[in-house]
C-alpha cells in the first residue's frame, strides 16, 4: 500500500520534471529539430499514431544482436545456478536449528 502512495506522490513529481511540452505540436522545439525553418508551423513528425517514430526507434541490428547474446546469457545463468545448487548440496545446511 505505501508503494501505490508513492508511485502517485512520483507520478505528479515526473509531470514537473519531465514536462511534455517539448513534444508537443505547440513548442517550437518539435519543428526545429527536424529541419523545418522557424517560419513553418511545428507539426508531429510521428506518423498517424506514432508508428513511424516507433519504426525509426527499432533498429534491427539490437534486436539482432538480443536473439544472439540471450541463448548465451541463459546459458551462463543455468550453469550458474546448476553449481550454486551443488555447492548448497556439499555444504549442508546453513543454520544450526536445522541441526548443522
């Protein structure tokens, strides 16, 4: 319960931090990182609904190299974790009201 009453309290701490008017079709910031003049109407460079913001953010070599590096990293973590679970076996208990 304390943790929802502070992500509200955060959530209207983040709207002052990071306003939304930079990103919006009324700042001028929108329309002059995109090459237009200052004498052209800013607009949204995003494509209806965002999807081409969202395409131009994909970049295909990351998700290339994610399905590369994963079967790795899991492979590291499971052998990890296979001699964690040995090593637990050899010792024995840790507690002494186990009867260690």
């Amino acid at each position: 319960m304390i943790t929802c009453l502070e992500m509200a309290l955060f959530s209207m701490l983040f709207l002052f931090a990071y306003p939304i008017s930079p990103y919006t079709a009324k700042g001028r910031i929108t329309g002059l990182l995109h090459g237009s003049g200052p004498t052209s109407h800013p607009g949204y460079v995003g494509g209806p609904l965002g999807l081409s913001a969202l395409f131009e953010a994909l970049n295909i070599f990351d998700l290339i190299k994610a399905m590369m590096v994963a079967p790795m990293r899991l492979g590291k973590g499971r052998a990890m974790m296979m001699k964690e679970q040995a090593s637990a076996a050899d010792e024995g208990p840790k507690n002494k009201a186990y009867g260690g």
